[in-house]
C-alpha cells in the first residue's frame, strides 16, 4: 500500500508492468544494435615473421591448445607480473598462482614468463 502504484486495481498494475517490461526490453535490443555497429570487431593482422617464429616456438614446446591470445593490454603490477599488448600470443602454463588464485595464470610469453590477469586472455 505504500508503494506509489499500490492504489491501481491489480490488472492495471500487471499491464503497466507489462509494458515497462516491453520498453526496457525494446531500449536494451537498440543499445545492443548500437554497440555491435560501433564496436569494432577483432582484426587478424599478418604475423611478423619474428612473431610467427615465436609462436611457432610456443607450439613446439607447449602444443597448440595451450595457445592465448592477451585480449587487452596488461600492465604487470605485482612481482612476476607480465606486462603484454593486446594481441601478443602466449602458453598457459598454469591455470593458477603460487597461491591457488585462479583468476592469474602462469604463462610463457616466448621468453618471459610470469603471471597474467585470466580474463584478459582468450584461447587462439
């Protein structure tokens, strides 16, 4: 009774629900639309050839579904950090930290080796 629609009679109150309901339902499918045309979407640039060998190199030595790829660039803040670019490619090592914290994992950068942020890498 305290609320401000508590007075309507019941159907009422259930189709303005409804409604509402519709509306938000209407804003959140153009909001997506939106964001889907103006996000850009990932480009697969050309390897170098140093950066080919080097995944190559990952791939030898830790097989190829161990392969991510760093989704954002990663700014290494503790010791052991990593510091990478968005788009650098890498090999799990450990889905876990000398803590037991599964959200940072160990990985080889093709040379460095360290701890990354897990969301923030996304299988290759």
């Amino acid at each position: 009774s305290q609320m401000p629609h508590g007075h309507m009679p019941l159907p009422s109150f259930w189709k303005m629900v409804e409604d509402t309901l519709q509306q938000s339902g209407a804003q959140l499918r153009t909001f997506r639309q939106m964001f889907e045309t103006v996000a850009p979407s990932p480009v697969t640039q050309p390897l170098n050839p140093a950066e080919e060998r080097k995944i190559l190199s990952l791939v030898s030595k830790h097989g190829p579904d161990k392969l991510y790829q760093v989704t954002s660039n990663i700014s290494g803040s503790k010791d052991l950090d990593l510091t990478l670019q968005r788009g650098q490619i890498v090999a799990l090592l450990q889905s876990v930290d000398t803590k037991g914290n599964t959200s940072r994992w160990l990985v080889d950068a093709g040379g460095p080796r360290g701890f990354v942020p897990a969301g923030k890498l996304q299988p290759y």
